[in-house]
C-alpha cells in the first residue's frame, strides 16, 4: 500500500515542477535576489564605509568605492586601550562558557521534564516556560543586587554560570519537544539490560539528540556574542569588555566618532557569528525541523 | 502616537525600579563627608561617559591624583552614553553604586531626589568651591543642597560656515541685534543662491537648548521654580510655527531630512556636511562639528536678544561631579572631586574636554594654552551675556528630549498643528513629573 502511494506522489510532484515555466522561474529569482540585495544593503554600506575616510562616511550613501582606506582596520585594532583581539578572546571566554552551560544542563533538565515521573511536574513545566516570557529588564535589579553580594561583578561568573543551572527555559523546551519524540522502546530496552537513568540519559538518549544539541550550541553562541545588555551592566573593567560593548566605546554622541574604525572592527566582529552560522546551518534547519517548534 | 524606542522602554524601568529600590532603602549607608582622610588602601569608583580621546585624558588624571595619595587608588569605570545611563541606573538601584559619578543636568534631580547624590556642601572640607562663580554653582543646586559641581560650560549659539556664505555671496547682518526674521532672510538667500543644493538653516526642535531660550526671549520659562511646566502654549506654538515656516519655505531641508539627522551623531548633522549654513550647537561642540566639516565655522549670537528685556542666553553645565550618597568613603571622594575642579595639573590635561572650565580661576588660567576652535568657545562663553540659569531639570522629565523630538516630527510632518502639538506637549510633560 505505502509502496505504491510513493511513487504515485513523486509522479505529482514532477508534474508540478514541469508547469513551472522558465520565465515564471527568471522572475521569481530576479525578485528574490532584488529583494536579498535590498536586505543586505545595510550590511553592504557597512563594510564599503569600513574602507572608506572617515569624513566621506556619511556624505556617500551609495556603495561606490573612490578612497579605499585599508588603514581603518588597523587604526581600529589599536584604537582601544587593548588591541581588539582582546574582545574577541573575552567575548570567546564567554561564548564558550555559556554554550558548554547550556548543553549540559538544559539537556539533563530536559531529560527530567521528558522522562522522568516527578510531583507537580507540570506545574514546575509551566513554571520554567512562565520564565521564557520574563524580560531581562525585570530581574535584572534583583540579579545584579545577589551577583554584587557574591562579589561577582566584573568578572564572567554572572554571564556563565546561571548557564549551568538550565536558566535558558527556551533551550530546556526545546529538547524537551525533542526527546518526545524518541521512541519509548529505546529506553524500556535498556532499562531492561540494567542501565538505570544516567546512563540511559548519556547513552542512549544524548546520541540522539545531536541535531537538539547543535541548534542550542549555535543559538546560544549566536544570541552570547551579539548580547549587549547583561555585559554592559556586569563588566565594569575596560580590560573584561566582550565584543558589543568595546564596540560602542567607540561611539559617542556628544562629540564626533570614528566611524571608519568602528565599521572596520563591526566587519571583524561579524566574522565568527558569519562562521558559526555557514557551519552550523544544517544541523540547526535540521534540529528546529524534527523538534515540532516551526 | 507614542512610539517609544526599546531603549527608552528600557531606562524607564530601570530608573523606576531604581527609585522602589532607593524608596525601600532609605536613608543614607555613607560615612562622614567632612571626615578626616584615611590612610588605610582603599579603593574608589569612578564612572563618566565619553569617547575614546576623553578616556586617555581621564586616565593620566587618575594616575597623577593616585601619585599624590598612593593609599587610595580609583577603578575608573567608563561607557558611552545610552549604555551609561542604563548601567549607571542598575548599580545605583542595586546599592552598589560607583562613588565619583559624572552627572548630566537631565538626570541631576532624578538622582539628587531619590537619595542617591551626596550634598557636597558636607564635604566642604576638602572640596572647595570658592572659584567658582556663584551663578555657575547654582546649576547643581537643588533644595538648597549641592548636588553636583560643574565641570565646565557651554552656551547655546548659532554656528555659521563662513565658506558657504562667501561662496553665495551672502553677508551676514550684525549678531549683536539681528533677529529671527533676519536669520529667516539669510537663510532663504543661501538656499536659494545653492539652487537648493546647500540649506540655509539646519533645523532644530530636538534640544532642550531652543526650547529655553525661546521661551526666555519671551518672558518665559521651560520650568517653574517649583518644578511644574510653565512654558505658555503660544509661546511654544510660535516656536513649533517657525520651524514649520523654514521647513516649507526650503530655508531649512525637508522634514525626512532634518528627523533622520537629528537622530544621527554629530557627523552626520548639515553643519558636518557642510549641506547647512547656519546651524544651532552648544558652543563646546564648534571643535568637533569643525573636524568634521574641515571648513570655516564661525560662532553666532543668538538672534533676538536685543530685543529680549534680559538675556535669554544662559550657561549650561556641560556636566557635574557628584558623589554617592552611598559611598563608603564620602570624604576621599570629595577630595578627588576638588582635584579635579580645583588642580592646575588636573586642570591642563582635561583642558576643555568637558566644556570650558566652570572654576573661574582656571578658566582664567588654560585660557592662554588654548588654540583655534577651542580658544573660540572660550571667547565665546566670555563675551556673551547671560542670563540667570534656568530651574534643574526637574526629577520625571529626564526624558524631555525625547517627548520634544516626537512632538516636532508630528509638527514637521504635518500630524499635528503647532497648537495641537504644545497643548500635548505640555500635558505630557507635567505628567510625566507628576508620575516620578
């Protein structure tokens, strides 16, 4: 039954495709690229301004090129008190720190939610997805009066370590969906080997969840490096900077700016996120597509 | 149509917890102002906003004031402004603020009343405030206390690009007596010589600066003594009428072009670009406005106040010191204070970075070290007459500025008439005292 119905639906699908003509098809794509190039623009200024004299910046809006200045890179580098790679290691510090907090703990607070059989756990479900729609500008008083009496500010325990305690209830929901989804059997096998929950948990069920784990590792790297906020507030030290606040530093809106330097080290700041997310696309298409969040 | 940025959603609610947090506090946790000066290691605080140039020179400050108390050592802590003021308004909700804080006049009643600024008079001790002129000082009082003590000052003027005017023959009328009408015709002469390629006029209506001398020119105040609105409605209608006059006319470029500039940096204005030739800017920007156009730039007197009965211009506090009401050490905090107002050292290195030194005496002093545009503000700031200075901005109206711009965007967009947008105006901002 199923065997015939496949073929019988990959008949349609081809026939969908041949009614396409090819002038329907050239400009489908001539829009969508016109369209793409309207949203990069933005993206696209950004790095010709990066090559431009600082006073031609906002003078040409267009993306012409007539003064390349390469120098706006290495004047940017060495603009701040440390050279920007600096920032980049600090922001690296952090961005590792939280993506190794989160994969651990929000997978082990998953596997709780998802297979184990506790009091009010529904209710303490309920409770951890009510925490998503807290904004940070609520807690944030409370946070930093209970970080400062750890004596924990200006360091990057107050960015890493709430990581380790599962507090990123999106990531926690995510896996959740994501272990439901396993088949029941897998564990009721093991369990009937010997293996009680840990090693079911760290056989059996993280193997599985590897597109889950690496949708959470790009977002969390993705929303740590461009976080602005939280590090603004914890790190006081020129010297603990990550990368969005060193950038803003450069940035001051009494008196004139350099842009051109600032634009340089935006480009070189874009770079990892630009990396992570060409390495990562698949894993992440692939592991919001099987977790049922669309 | 009230449209508020994240940001400005954002500061709101933390300056609002901040004041919860202070109200449940109470009270002061400092030690004594006028106490003697330890000799212990101890460590101070010290925040400000800025750029990068500003940075440097505070830094060689600190080194050298730490050379002469190697016991105390001071962490400076420093951001741009949005992030400053966000940050500034968590560690002061959360207790934890820094001791030596760099204050704006938009924000010193907002702190000074919630508890948070110490009253420097306690510390009269080791800060002194005796160069200072007494209509200077007043700025940073509030309630009889003395919140904050100037760093420097500034004047609102008009900035014309003397290039420009020669290239369209345009003359200018005498500054000392001209007035808005003539401002008008001189700028209608420059946008049309330009065939509209250059305006005459940058547009304004963004700064509390144009609101306050136009409201002086007329009698008129932007706040009470008491701290209530008291600008008159038609006052401001006339204010709102004439900048819808040189937008329609082509004095001053079309309204998208006057909001995207205003909502831009320095460098992005019509004056930096050289596209505006006259333009309205506290006259401690005329160096960095200059770096930015490379042309001629030359300062203005406002127009009309030959006609106003007393000065509309007055000084304005670039910014103040002011010390944690918090501050465990009140008293080395004041003494850093006083070097930074009062030391000849201290006072070369920060030179005009943060205005044209308010302490007279000093003033007086780096006057003769001072070149080009910074020599021009400085003769500027000596020549004008001024005026009393107005109230402090009172505590809830921080975010003046920001209900001012929307209010001119629907003006120059045509959403509201002059009239509509004061009487709105108006009820919005003393709603917004009310409410702190």
């Amino acid at each position: 039954m199923t065997d015939l119905a496949i073929p019988a639906a990959r008949a349609e699908t081809t026939t969908r495709i041949r009614t396409t003509t090819p002038l329907r098809s050239v400009a489908k794509h001539a829009g969508l690229i016109l369209l793409a190039l309207v949203m990069l623009y933005p993206v696209l200024w950004m790095v010709v301004s990066s090559l431009r004299p600082n006073e031609e910046i906002f003078r040409s809006p267009g993306l012409a090129l007539d003064n390349l200045r390469i120098s706006n890179y290495a004047e940017g580098w060495n603009a701040l008190q440390s050279p920007f790679g600096h920032y980049l290691l600090n922001s690296a510090i952090v961005v590792t720190g939280c993506v190794l907090g989160n994969l651990i703990s929000c997978s082990m607070a998953a596997y709780a939610f998802a297979r184990l059989e506790f009091t009010a756990k529904k209710v303490l479900f309920a409770i951890m997805l009510g925490t998503v729609m807290l904004p940070i500008h609520v807690i944030i008083v409370p946070q930093y009066i209970l970080f400062s009496q750890f004596g924990w500010i200006n360091t990057f325990l107050p960015l890493i370590v709430p990581k380790f305690l599962a507090t990123d209830a999106f990531f926690v929901f995510l896996m959740v969906q994501f272990i439901r989804g396993l088949p029941r059997e897998l564990d009721e096998a093991a369990r009937i080997d010997g293996a009680g929950h840990p090693r079911i948990f760290l056989r059996i069920i993280l193997p599985l969840m590897v597109p889950a784990l690496a949708t959470t590792a790009i977002f969390t790297f993705i929303w740590t490096w461009n976080d602005f906020f939280s590090q603004l507030i914890y790190l006081t030290d020129p010297e603990k900077y990550t990368v969005p606040v060193a950038l803003r530093s450069y940035v001051d809106a009494t008196v004139s700016t350099s842009w051109g330097s600032m634009f340089a080290m935006s480009v070189v700041s874009l770079l990892p996120i630009f990396l992570a997310f060409l390495l990562g696309q698949r894993f992440l298409i692939k592991g919001i597509a099987t977790t049922g969040i669309k | 149509m009230k449209r508020f940025t994240r940001r400005d959603v954002l500061s709101m609610t933390t300056l609002a917890a901040a004041g919860t947090a202070l109200a449940a506090c109470g009270g002061s946790g400092g030690g004594d102002a006028n106490g003697e000066i330890t000799g212990d290691d101890i460590t101070l605080r010290f925040t400000w906003w800025g750029s990068d140039a500003r940075h440097k020179r505070t830094q060689s400050v600190i080194a050298a004031f730490t050379k002469a108390h190697p016991n105390i050592t001071i962490k400076g802590e420093f951001k741009e402004w949005n992030g400053y003021w966000d940050s500034l308004a968590t560690t002061v909700a959360a207790n934890d603020a820094p001791d030596i804080i760099q204050m704006d006049e938009m924000y010193l009643a907002s702190y000074a009343e919630r508890g948070a600024l110490l009253d420097l008079k306690t510390a009269s001790k080791h800060l002194s405030t005796a160069d200072f002129d007494a209509k200077s000082l007043a700025t940073g009082v509030i309630d009889d206390k003395q919140y904050g003590v100037p760093t420097g000052l500034t004047v609102f003027s008009l900035v014309a690009n003397t290039d420009l005017l020669t290239q369209y023959r345009v003359t200018l009328p005498d500054d000392a007596t001209w007035t808005w009408d003539d401002l008008k015709t001189v700028g209608q002469a420059v946008s049309k010589a330009s065939g509209g390629k250059v305006n005459g006029l940058q547009s304004w209506g963004f700064d509390v600066g144009s609101v306050n001398i136009w409201a002086r020119q007329h009698g008129a105040a932007l706040y009470s003594a008491e701290g209530k609105v008291a600008i008159p409605e038609d006052v401001l209608t006339s204010y709102w009428q004439y900048l819808l006059d040189i937008a329609k006319d082509g004095t001053a470029p079309a309204p998208s072009v006057t909001v995207e500039r205003a909502g831009g940096s320095v460098d992005q204005s019509g004056t930096a670009t050289n596209t505006a030739a006259i333009g309205p800017w506290w006259a401690s920007q005329l160096t960095s406005v200059q770096a930015a156009s490379g042309e001629n730039l030359k300062l203005l007197r406002l127009p009309g106040e030959a006609a106003s009965a007393t000065p509309a211009a007055y000084y304005k506090p670039s910014m103040f010191w002011s010390v944690s009401s918090r501050s465990k050490y009140p008293a080395e905090a004041a003494l850093f204070v006083d070097y930074l107002v009062n030391n000849q050292e201290a006072a070369n290195v920060i030179g005009v970075d943060r205005g044209v030194p308010a302490n007279a005496k000093i003033r007086t002093a780096i006057a003769s070290s001072l070149t080009g545009t910074d020599k021009a503000a400085a003769d500027y700031l000596d020549a004008v007459e001024v005026g009393d200075s107005p109230r402090v901005t009172p505590n809830g109206a921080s975010d003046v500025e920001a209900i001012l711009k929307r209010h001119t965007e629907d003006v120059l967009f045509a959403r509201k008439t002059p009239q509509v947008a004061s009487q709105e105006f108006i009820k919005e901002l003393q709603a917004a005292i009310d409410a702190a």
